[in-house]
C-alpha cells in the first residue's frame, strides 16, 4: 500500500478528481490540502462525514486500492 500511496502522492493532482467522484462532500479546497498525503485524506473524510477514523480509513485504502496507478 505504501508505495501505492507514492503513486497517488506524487500524480495527486491527478487523483483528487478520482477522489472528488468518491467523496463530492469534500471541497477543492481540501483536496489540495491533503496533496497526496493518505493521513489528511482520512482525517477530512473522518471530520467531513462524520464517521469514525477506521471507517474513514477503510474508505480511503479501498478507494486507493480500486484506482489504476
């Protein structure tokens, strides 16, 4: 997973459309905070939606493990 993250990490411009389609709640704004970095992104989801931070997390690594990298 880690260096599926170096991926997203790197291209997260590329990604945050893909993660925008997943989570439309989030704002651009949040989404070039989180430039690429896997702990921001569960933490906007987890304060976003109001859910637990393993939820969130779940949500996050399935996300990144359905995308083509």
């Amino acid at each position: 997973m880690k260096d599926k993250w170096a991926q997203i990490s790197g291209q997260w411009k590329q990604f945050a459309g893909e993660a925008k389609k997943k989570w439309n709640e989030l704002t651009d704004d949040e989404l070039a905070k989180v430039n690429g970095d896997r702990k921001r992104l569960v933490s906007i989801v987890q304060q976003r939606y109001g859910i637990a931070k393993k939820a969130a997390e779940k949500q996050v690594d399935a996300w990144a493990n359905a995308l083509k990298v």
